[in-house]
C-alpha cells in the first residue's frame, strides 16, 4: 500500500520505512529463512525414523463342497475380519553422505547469513541513493527556476532596449534563446525530480512532500585511513559478498565428497512390531453333516439325523498374535554403472567453477573498493573546485553588469555569466550528494558499513 509523508522526514526515517516495505531485503530475508531449514531437514536423515501402521482386511469366500484334500465337504461362507496395527523404527547407522549433508546445510546458512548483511548494506545505500537523488533533483530545479527568473528579467531588459533601438535584433535573439533554453532544462528537471520521487517511493512505499537537505557548509573529510593499499586489505577480508561466495566454494568441495561417499558401505537398523486380531465368521447355508449318518437306514432326526447342525448354522472364531522383529542391514555398493564416479567428476568441476567465480568476485571487491575510493576523493576536489567555482562565477556576473550597464560588455557577456553561475551551483549539488554516497559505498565495498554511518550523515541534515 502507498502513502504519503506530510511532515518532514529525514533520511533515517527513510531508512527504516525501506527496512520494513524494500522487496528485495524482503526475498532476502525469505532466504534465509528458507535455508535455515535445510540444517533441520538434513539433520532429520540422521535420526531415528518411526512410523506407525494400522490396517483393516475384510476376506469373504464361498467353499462350494470340497475339501482342501479334494474330498467332499459341507458348502459354507467363509469371512474373515483382520485388525492389524504395527510401529516401527529406522535408524541410520552409517551414511557418509548424510553427514557431509548436514554439513552443507550449515555452510549454506552460512553463506546466506552473509548475503542477508550484504543485502542490509545494500539497502542503506540504496535508501541513501534515492534519498539524496530527490534532494538533488530539487534543488537543481530550484537552482535553474532561479536562473531561468534571471534570463527572464535579461530577456525582457534586451526586448525593451531592442524595441526602444538602443540593443541589436542578435542580442535580443541571444536572450530569447537562452531563456528558451533554459526553459528546456525546466522541464527536464522537473521530469527527473518526478523519477526521483517515484524511485524512493519504490524503496518504501510511500511518497514524501519534503525531505531535510543538508546545506554546502560542512566539512568534508578525506576517508580513514587515506590509504587505497588498506581499504582493499580490508575489503579482502571483510566484503560480506566475497565471504559468502567463500562458504559457497566450501560447500562445493564437500559436495566432492558427498558422492565420492556413494563408494562407501551404509548400514541401518530396522525395529518392527505388529498387533493382529482375526474374526472368522462360517455360515453353513445347507446345515453341517452327520459324520455318523447311516444312509442304509432311514432318516430319523433322533436316531439317524442326516444333519449335525440346522441349515444357517453360524460358526466364529477369533485368533490373536503379535510379533517383533529386529534387523541390521548392510549394504556395500558393488557397481551403479559408473554413475558415482561420474557424479563426482560433475562435483568436482562445479567445485572447480565455484573457485573461478570466488577469483571473480574477488576482482570485483578489489575494483569496487578503488573506484569508490577514487570517487570519493574525486568528489571532495570536485566539490571545493565548485564551491570556489560559484564564488568566482558570482564575482564575475557581477562585474560583467557592471560592465554591460557601463557600456564595456554586451548581453551575451551577461548571459554567458549567468549560465556558468547557474552551472556551477547544479555542479556543486552533485558534487556534495556524491561526496556523501561514496562514503557510503566505500564502506559497503570493505564490508564495514553499519547503521550508524547512516545516523551520522543523518545528524548533519539542517546542520549546515
């Protein structure tokens, strides 16, 4: 959901509205989470394993007059009703493969702890970014409204000379077009200031009506140490990506190891106990015989019965056994079709690939910190060279008025000292918003950048 800030928030504020709506610290933090589980779903291979059983069978068979012998029998429905309930245990006795598993999952968290602070410090530079690229875009707007207010009162100044006959048609077709010019850029501005304001919103899910800037009176300060030879040490060693792509060449090279392990022997014990209760229901349609019928005699229900039983005569009976079992297994792997040997010839060349991208990312650290130390340098020259450079091109406009009203210099005099003022000013805003982003980025490139930094650029917003 989208919102708006009416008061004036500063760039903590923003940071902490980015911590909780930023979609990509979001993923990340789902990452993690997710591969936390894996150490608990590797660790569960190596325990017991129980389950328990329960099953119900109804049998039901027509014996039509025959003996399992093949002599004569009385035809009777035999159904037979079985409960069984069982439990049993497995546990895993030696599974070399389990255990460097369950090893993996660890590193694996490891790794995505490590790239979850990355993604944290990546989120404040981002904050910090789209933060001061606002106030950038505002003030540069306001910095060409001012210059365009000034070509404007030039303009109309030529345009009354012009009519008047005391200017030439090309000094007033010099102001029109500088004016018209920065009419264009006007425009432009306020285009960027818009992307600006939309980019932040991205970031946080709201939008800001004002935003505290920061003034061009601090100090800025060289980087500590203002050495490039110590902050690529300590990028080495401290990058938070390069150390998390270190546990993911760890966890390559047990992965070597985890299928060499298809050549070794696993062993396993089994436990099983089972409960079973049988009811047996024989119904004698046609009644039971008389073993001692005597067909030579006539039937008599007293003294020759031909029947021992009535016909629907109904016979149960019940059985009830249990049993225990106990197993160790083990197997020893003889021949898979050379699939071990050929998984672990793939484990070894993703190890190999997992080596060449810790080589890469490690390149990319080295040059990440120089060129951030480089620029933050950069933007300190730049950013005094400006500030002297807007003192002088003041000095200057000044004096060509001067000049113009006197009748030594002419409006394109003017104008082109108006232009470089205004030029200067905007050359200033960039400098100081990028002398404040590199310090940033130069401490996220040695993987020391923490909130605090964020709260000391933070304090010296409306300070200056």
């Amino acid at each position: 959901m989208t919102g708006v800030a009416h008061a004036e928030t500063d760039l903590l504020t923003v940071y902490q509205q980015a911590l909780e709506n930023d979609t990509q610290y979001k993923i990340s933090e789902a990452n993690l989470r997710a591969t936390e589980q894996g150490v608990r779903i590797s660790r569960s291979s190596l325990l017991p394993q129980i389950s328990g059983s329960a099953s119900k069978q109804r049998r039901d068979f027509d014996n039509e007059g025959q003996g399992l012998d093949g002599s004569p029998s009385d035809p009777f429905n035999n159904r037979v009703d079985t409960t069984t309930l069982g439990v049993g245990l497995t546990q895993t006795l030696f599974d070399w493969s389990q255990w460097v598993a369950l090893d993996q999952a660890e590193l694996r968290v490891r790794a995505s702890e490590l790239n979850h602070a990355a993604s944290l410090q990546s989120l404040m530079t981002r904050s910090a970014q789209a933060y001061f690229d606002v106030l950038a875009a505002e003030e540069n707007l306001e910095t060409t409204q001012a210059e365009l207010k000034a070509l404007k009162q030039q303009l109309d100044l030529t345009r009354e000379q012009y009519e008047s006959g005391l200017a030439n048609s090309t000094d007033y077709l010099d102001a029109q077009a500088n004016y018209d010019q920065s009419v264009a850029n006007e425009v432009a501005l306020q285009n960027s200031l818009n992307i600006a304001q939309e980019n932040l919103r991205e970031l946080t899910g709201q939008y800001y009506m004002a935003l505290e800037g920061i003034g061009d009176n601090f100090t800025l300060s060289q980087p500590t140490p203002n050495n490039i030879d110590d902050w690529m040490r300590v990028a080495r060693e401290e990058n938070l990506g390069l150390k998390a792509q270190q546990m993911n060449v760890r966890v390559a090279r047990k992965e070597v190891k985890r299928n060499r392990s298809g050549h070794y022997p696993t062993a396993d014990l089994s436990i099983n106990y089972s409960d079973s209760d049988s009811d047996t229901t024989r119904t004698f349609a046609q009644g039971i015989s008389n073993q001692q019928f005597n067909p030579s005699l006539p039937e008599d229900p007293n003294t020759n019965p031909r029947l021992s039983a009535p016909p629907g005569t109904v016979a149960n009976s019940s059985a009830l056994s249990d049993g225990f079992s106990a197993q160790a297994t083990l197997r020893v792997p003889i021949f898979s079709g050379f699939r071990t040997s050929a998984q672990t010839e793939q484990a070894k060349q993703n190890y190999l690939r997992s080596t060449h991208e810790l080589e890469q990312r490690d390149r990319l650290v080295q040059k990440s910190a120089r060129n951030a130390f480089t620029n933050l340098q950069s933007s300190i020259k730049s950013f005094e060279a400006n500030k002297r450079a807007v003192e002088s091109s003041q000095s200057s406009l000044e004096a060509t008025q001067d000049g113009y009203q006197a009748g030594t210099r002419n409006i394109v005099d003017v104008l082109r000292s108006t232009r470089s003022l205004y030029s200067a000013k905007r050359s200033l805003t960039r400098a100081k918003y990028d002398y404040l982003l590199n310090s940033l980025r130069l401490k996220e490139a040695a993987g020391t950048l923490t909130e605090q930094d964020v709260q000391t650029i933070n304090n010296w917003l409306n300070q200056y």
